[in-house]
C-alpha cells in the first residue's frame, strides 16, 4: 500500500501542471494553429518524410521523436510558465531562412534539403511565437526535432570499410591469416563479406537519438553533457 501510494505520488509530481500565465492561454492556440498551418502547407515534404520511416528499418525511430521532444519540454513546464510569451524576430528571421531552404531543395528536387527546412520551419515558427525567453527554454526539446530527418545511410559505405578493417585487425591478433579485397575477407574456413547490414547504421543513428535524450535528462553540467 505505502509503496503504491508512492508511485502515485510520482505520477501526480510528474504531471502536475504549474501556475500558468493567462497570456500562455492565449498564445498556445496560436502557436498550434500557425504550426498545423505549416504541416498542411508542407503535407508532400512530410509525407515523404513519414513515408521513408514507415519503409527503412534505420528510420524506424523517427516516430518516436515527437512524443519524445514533447515529453522533453513537459519536463520544463515549470521555467516555461515563469516565461512571458512574448513574439521573435529572430524566430521569423529562422523561419524565412528555413523558407528559402525548402524552396531551393525543391527547385533542385534535393529531398534531404527539404526535409531539414520543414523541421527548420517548425522551430521558426515556434520561436517566433513564444518569444527569445521561451525559446531559451526550449531550446533542446527543439532542436531535438531535427532527429526525425530521415539522413544518415551515406555513412553505410564508410561504416563497412571501419567494420572490415576492424575485423582484419581481429584475425591478425588472434593469428588467423586473412586475405582482404574491399569488403569481402577470405580465411581457411571460408570466405565473407562486410554487407550493408555490418554497417551498424541502424543502431548508429537510434542510439544517438536515446543517447541524447538520456543525457538531457540525467546531466546538467555542460561538460558532462558533452562528454557522455
């Protein structure tokens, strides 16, 4: 009993919502309105987006960065209602940048450009209406975001080649003769070859994502953060 009443006194920590300032009544239906605005603008760019996380096993994880930045910046519910909202100009000037990002990707039908400049809309937009303070708040659970732009499989060939040599620096130790041509490693019991599936991209690029997320939450020291 005593420790059920603990973790419901933990949960009821976790989502206690603080004093919030009338104006943030008012400035969040905005800021959700203007922020659906620019999804159903962008809908192609993050239909594709989507599209290349439900098909590629390295991109599966992107579903999980919104709920994740969301529950990242819940966790500074507390500073955010001590903010005033306020507008940016800075924010616009992000969004605009971010707007001729997108529109340069799309006259050179660059999908990776595109991808980046909606996330970057996102954040603009965010930013510009909330306000520099806010922002400052939030900026990791933001910036957080850009873990959903589907990028990052132009390291699989530079992953093999790092596999490879590591396995031929393996044998060696162990006294193994091994003969090396690219990616392919020939021994006395057999020959193998280093596929894109050795490349470890998907756990790369995941792992990154959590490891982030886990040094937000855990780490409060820049040096630490930066370190670990």
């Amino acid at each position: 009993t005593h420790s059920g009443r603990g973790w419901r006194a933990a949960l009821a920590s976790i989502l206690a919502l603080p004093a919030v300032d009338a104006r943030w009544r008012e400035r969040l239906p905005l800021v959700l309105v203007a922020l659906l605005a620019v999804l159903a603008a962008q809908y192609a760019t993050l239909a594709d987006m989507v599209g290349i996380w439900w098909h590629s096993s390295t991109f599966n994880h992107c579903f999980l960065i919104l709920p994740i930045a969301l529950g990242l910046g819940w966790t500074r519910r507390a500073e955010l209602a001590a903010c005033a909202p306020g507008r940016s100009w800075w924010g616009a000037g992000y969004a605009l940048a971010n707007g001729l990002l997108w529109l340069a990707g799309a006259t050179l039908s660059i999908a990776f450009v595109q991808h980046v400049a909606l996330i970057g809309l996102i954040i603009g937009v965010g930013w510009a209406l909330i306000g520099n303070a806010a922002f400052r708040v939030l900026l990791v659970p933001f910036l957080y975001l850009y873990f959903s732009v589907p990028e990052g499989e132009f390291l699989v060939p530079r992953l093999q080649d790092w596999t490879a040599a590591a396995l031929v620096g393996a044998l060696q130790v162990t006294g193994i003769p091994v003969y090396v041509e690219g990616r392919h490693l020939t021994i006395p019991s057999g020959s193998f070859v280093v596929a894109e599936a050795c490349s470890g991209i998907n756990y790369l690029i995941a792992t990154l994502a959590v490891g982030t997320m886990y040094m937000y939450l855990n780490f409060r020291s820049p040096w630490r953060r930066a370190a670990f």
